[in-house]
C-alpha cells in the first residue's frame, strides 16, 4: 500500500463516523451511508466489509440486519489529553488511539480545560471533514500555576501569560495582588472559572520582580517549568549543622587511598567536583584505576529533611548564568566536594586495568581520598598535548587507557553524539555578549570513559545473575532501541543532503548511525541532521527493569558518578552498599516510583535548561535588527519556516504570511512549503539568507525576512525555461 492510500483510509473513516455522529440515534443501511458519502457505484460492494469491520471494533453497533448505527449514546464518549491552540480551541489526543483520533474541541466547548488536562469529551460533528467534541469531565488536572506579567488598572488586573499553551490572561481581583505591582514578573494560580466568564481567576503566589531582569527571567523560566528557584531556609539550616569534620573511627572504616595520585578534572566554571581519578602502576605490570565519587549518602540520611528536599528536586538544575542544586551549597560545594588538599569520604570503584584497558579485577567500597591537584579541562589537555605539567605521566596514561576504551565501546555498537553545545560569555548583569561552542576534546573524554566504565560495572556487579540468584530490585539508567517508523523518516530525509543510511539490519544500525554522524561533521546541516538523529532515539530513562543501554552499546548501565547533582545516583549509593552487605532486595515498586519521579524532572531541567538557551539567544540578537545571515532550513509548518543561522546556530522564524510572492500550502509529508502558482518549494535542509527583523524577549520569538535562496531561485529560473 502506498503512503498516499495509508493516509486517505482513516480520513474515509472519519468521514464515516461523523455521518453517524451527527444524528446518534438513527440507523443507516449501507447505500445510505454510500449516498451520504457520496461514494461511487464501484464502494457498494466494499462498503458493508467496511461497516462490520467498525461493528467488530466497537465503533458502530448493527441493532438490525443490514442496518448500522453509533453504539449507545452513552459510549459516545472518549477520554484523553488537551493539547490547547493559542486561539483557545483544543485538540483532545484520545488516550486509545485505535478509536477516533484527534478531536477538535472548539473554543466554546472546552468548560475550563487547561492544556494538559486529561478529560471526558462527548463526541459529536458539526463539520464535514473532522469529529469534534465537547469537554464534559476533567478527569485529571495539570498545573494551574502560570508566569506572567501583570498589568494593574484602577479597579482590575491581570496576568498576562508566558506561557503559549495558556491562551487566556487571568483575571486577579485587587484585593488578591499581594504586594505586586504593576509591570512585574509573577507566579499566579488559577483559582477558579465560573461559567460564562471570559477569563479564570486567580490570586498571586509569589513575585518574581521586574520583568527584563536577568534573575527575574530565570526564575520566571523555572517557576514555568514548576522547578524551584529558590533553596528552603530550614534545608539550609540543617545542612550548615552537618559536620565536615571525619573522625578516626570514620577512617578506620575506609580503604585509604589518600597516597595515591588522584585529581579532578571539571569545566574552569564547577564548584561541585563529585568524581575523581587516581592511577598507578602495580608490580605486575598492570595499572590500578581508582574512579571516586563523593559519598553523599554518609552524610544524606533516607529518613532526613535534606533527603526529601533531594528526592522530590531529583536533579541539579543547569540554566545558562546559574546552577539550582539538587543538595544545598554546604554539601553540594563544600563537604561533599573533592576539593583539592582536603581529604574527603568517596565511594569507589576500583579497576585493575592491563595496558589495553581490560579489566582485570575489581573493588567497590567507601574509601578515603585526598585529591592532590584540581585541574580543568583545559588545564588537563595542554598536559596531553604537551605531555609535560602536573601529574604528566599519570594524565597520559589514563588518557592511553581511555582511548583503548572508547575504541573497545565503539567496535561494540556505541552510537556517538558528539553534538556542539552552545555557550554564552555574560557580563556582570546577566547579558550576554557572546555565543560559542565548546569542543570535545580528549581531556572530557578521558574523564567520560571512566566514570563510563564505572557505571557499567556497578550495574553489572548488582544486575547479572549468578550461580542462579536472581537479581535485586536495582536502578538502572536505560536507553531502548530506535524506532523503527522514525530511523526510516531519518534515513529518507538525509538522502536529499547526498547521504544513504541502511535500517533493514538491526545489528549494524549503530554502525550506520555513526558513518552518518562522521561524514556531516563540520558540514553546514551537521546541527539539523544530528537534532534529528536524536529524535529518531528513544530517550534514556532510569528504571528497575534493565533494558540494557542501547546507545552505549552496554547490555548493564546505571548512574553511580554523580550523586552531588542526581539523586538516581544517591539511590545506587545505596542500593550498591545494602547489597555489598548481604542485604535483603529493596522495594521494587517503591523503587520505580523515585525512577519515574527522576525521568520526570530530568526531562522537565532539560526543557527548562533550553528555554533559558533561547532566553538568552534572543537577548543577545536585539541589538543586531537589519543585519543579514546565513542559514538552513530546520523546521517547517503551516505558519511559518524556522532557520537556523550556521555560524552561531540560533534560530528564528519566516512567517508565509510575510511571504508575498505566491500563496504557500504546508506538505507536511514532504517537510516544506509549496507556492501554489509557482510550484517553488523551501524544505528542510535549504540554504537560505535571511535579515533578522525582530528579537521580542516578551513573545520570546525571532523573526526574519527571506532574502535569498540560491538553490529554489535557479529551480524558478529552469521552470520559466520550459514555459
């Protein structure tokens, strides 16, 4: 079946189930619904095939023979998720996908529903062509807490939302301001929304201050995302009573490895340093690689009121000026940190390696470290490239062992990401200046593949059956296959840049990924092809079901590295001395409830984390209006064509409706737009100059003007040939 015909069969049935819809209590026999569907002569046959497959899957009823009509009134209904438009409409993503489809739900029908709300929507058609609903139960709320920018008159104000899935401005009675004023940043929550008001009511929760302020828009960012941005004073409290001091009996406990050559290796910006390496050479000719990471759980407690603050943030958030720590200051950066000259507690994971990396033995335990050196990145690959400085000869060695890893890794199956982040030099008041992208160098990747290796192996020693033991309740961080409808997608896609991936063989799809990745490095679509190789990946989540870790190649992969900044990690701590000790399993189902919670925030950090990027790359282009760039196209919808600009990667958006030339239709099959009388088409991946002509930090959106594009202008030219 070709993808045309794939695609025209569920709107046939849509057009079906809206005939019945529109008049539920009456019955039809099929030449009516042929007749009402305007079908040809040559549909009769097939018609009443069709009809009882619908009866079989429950979506129409057959009462009397050869007669057809919607099952009971009272299963008129189905249940799933608002997705709400900016003009206030909603499309409902049933939660059975099997049944209708989307269903639209005008503006007038959504009874207070909020993006994201799971509801009960009674089905019914008002238009030919798709099924439309009413919202008749919330089943399920999302967050009612929104940001915004409140404008106070003299007897009313309101709220005027960030956030683009809140199409509604909320109304705030006077006597509810609580201290805001006018033009100020604010967290408000909607309280309530009676019927027949235009607008929800609610009250202030906090102020954020005055809007444009660099602290105020990243805690307006955060508060968005329903992240904190603020530490508890009490947690604080609590943490500045927690002694740092370790006693004798503390080290008496400890394998001591305050001798060996140890130090950290982290960006020239970290306070946090939660791993460290030490080396030596053993007498056998092998090398002892000791992987020590910040024992938290020593002085974090389950049952304490600084764990529970750590367990319901689950992860240190990374904004583009400021770091929002899982832990507070005094053990994120201070006690738990491995400061250099100070000894401090660690559990470790200690390797006996050969001299082509393999493991040769193995040691988990609580251990005593003194780091000897802090060294940045930077700092650590000029000792690689020059092989002189502190620590050479341990710095090359360890540098020697992990390229015989990541090589080991990659034969394996390893997929590499190797995707250039954007970084921005700031000034004292949080603007930025100027935006860059920071290299993979071998100094990041030798501290990557040992915490790698360290993390594999906890899992391992936790996760593999022995001598017929099943294995504990375990976290595991877990990354599934790709799927195979997007790989395909992907592969068509990347044919119009000239480039050919096969997916019909599972066991070299890693291979093939990796050649992709390789031949576009340094290529102008290297940023659009390797966003959209990501997306063709399954996202990596923590859980108590090993799955294996498909990108890295590891059939046992966990989190054991970081446990400053992940509270995963802090759960494996755990977890790794309970069973060390001969302890019982833990509570599976307990245990994948603090997964889900951790994948939850981990993705919601993320997000947050890219709003204040795009935060900040709008910022930093208002004062370029008028200048002109190059860039590709990465995106395309009905409304508009977004591009990315090659030299710093921000992007921006070409409204159709600023383009005047020709009427242009979305092809949504084929990722472009196509003027209707001209045939001329922007798709993916197009070069393309562009003037910038707005940077609105309020819409939080960039606009451009096309200028220029060099391959669809010859494209006209050859058409007007032919004419």
């Amino acid at each position: 079946m070709s993808k045309k015909s794939k695609k025209k069969k569920p709107d046939f049935l849509r057009k079906i189930i809206n005939i019945f819809a529109a008049r539920p209590a009456q019955l039809y026999t099929h030449k009516q619904v042929a007749a009402a569907l305007n079908a040809e002569p040559t549909m009769l046959d097939a018609l009443p095939v069709l009809l009882d497959g619908m009866v079989v899957n429950g979506i129409l009823a057959n009462p009397q023979p050869g007669k057809y009509g919607f099952t009971k009134p009272e299963e008129h209904f189905m249940t799933g998720k608002v997705d709400i438009t900016k003009q206030g409409s909603a499309y409902i993503a049933p939660d059975d996908e099997s049944t209708t489809g989307d269903v639209f739900v005008a503006e007038h029908n959504m009874n207070g529903a909020f993006h994201g709300d799971r509801v009960k929507v009674r089905i019914f058609n008002k238009k030919v062509g798709r099924t439309e609903g009413e919202i008749v139960e919330l089943i399920e709320k999302s967050k009612r807490s929104f940001v915004g920018k409140l404008e106070v008159s003299q007897k009313y104000a309101f709220v005027i939302t960030d956030n683009k899935n809140m199409p509604y401005d909320i109304f705030i009675p006077l006597a509810n301001l609580k201290g805001a004023e006018n033009g100020q940043k604010v967290l408000a929550n909607v309280v309530e929304w009676k019927k027949g008001m235009k607008n929800p009511t609610g009250d202030i929760i906090d102020i954020l201050g005055n809007a444009g302020d660099a602290d105020v828009e990243m805690h307006a960012i955060l508060a968005e995302f329903d992240l904190p941005y603020s530490y508890p004073e009490n947690i604080d409290r609590l943490a500045k009573r927690i002694s740092g001091k370790i006693t004798d009996a503390e080290r008496a406990k400890r394998r001591d490895f305050r001798d060996r050559a140890t130090f950290t290796i982290d960006p020239v910006d970290a306070k946090d340093f939660d791993d460290a390496l030490s080396v030596r050479r053993l007498d056998g000719g092998n090398y002892e690689v000791g992987v020590h990471i910040a024992d938290v759980t020593h002085y974090v407690k389950p049952a304490s009121s600084i764990n529970a603050e750590a367990e319901k943030r689950a992860t240190s958030i990374y904004l583009v000026d400021r770091t929002v720590p899982m832990l507070p200051e005094r053990l994120s950066n201070f006690i738990c940190s491995l400061r250099p000259d100070e000894e401090k507690l660690c559990f470790s994971a200690v390797f006996e390696l050969d001299d082509k990396a393999n493991v040769r033995s193995e040691w988990f335990g609580r251990t005593l470290i003194l780091s000897k050196r802090r060294f940045t990145y930077e700092e650590a690959q000029t000792v690689i490239e020059t092989g002189s400085g502190d620590f050479a000869d341990e710095m090359l060695r360890l540098n020697e062992l992990a390229r015989a890893l990541r090589k080991r890794r990659f034969k394996e199956g390893a997929v590499t990401f190797e995707r250039e982040e954007p970084k921005f030099e700031i000034d004292a008041n949080g603007k930025p200046l100027r935006v860059y992208f920071k290299e993979m160098k071998e100094s990041n990747q030798l501290v990557e593949e040992f915490m790698l290796l360290a993390n594999r192996k906890v899992a391992e020693r936790i996760g593999k059956k022995i001598a017929g033991r099943k294995a504990p309740t375990f976290v595991y961080r877990v990354h599934d296959k790709p799927n195979p409808d997007k790989l395909g997608k992907f592969s068509e896609f990347i044919k119009r840049f000239g480039y050919d991936m096969k997916t019909d063989d599972d066991s070299r799809l890693s291979k093939e990924m990796n050649k992709i990745l390789s031949q576009v490095k340094g290529k102008p679509e290297a940023g659009l092809i390797e966003t959209l190789a990501v997306r063709s990946m399954a996202k990596a989540v923590y859980s108590t079901d090993n799955l294996g870790h498909y990108g890295l190649a590891f059939p046992f992969y966990t989190h054991f590295t970081s446990p400053i900044r992940r509270y995963p990690d802090m759960m494996v701590h755990r977890l790794l001395a309970k069973y060390l000790a001969d302890g019982k399993s833990a509570d599976k189902e307990y245990s994948e409830s603090l997964c889900r919670h951790s994948s939850a925030m981990e993705q919601r950090a993320a997000e947050a984390e890219r709003a204040s990027i795009k935060y900040k790359m709008i910022e930093f282009m208002q004062d370029k209006i008028g200048e002109v760039y190059e860039g590709l196209i990465s995106g395309v919808t009905e409304w508009g064509i977004y591009v990315e600009i090659i030299e710093n990667k921000i992007e921006g958006m070409i409204p159709v409706r600023t383009m005047k030339d020709d009427f242009y239709y979305f092809d949504e099959e084929n990722y472009r737009i196509v003027g209707q009388s001209s045939g001329v088409t922007y798709t993916l991946g197009d070069k393309v100059t562009v003037k910038l002509v707005h940077a609105d930090l309020l819409q939080k959106h960039i606009d451009f003007q096309l200028i220029h594009v060099e391959q669809k202008e010859k494209g006209r030219r050859k058409k007007s040939k032919k004419k």
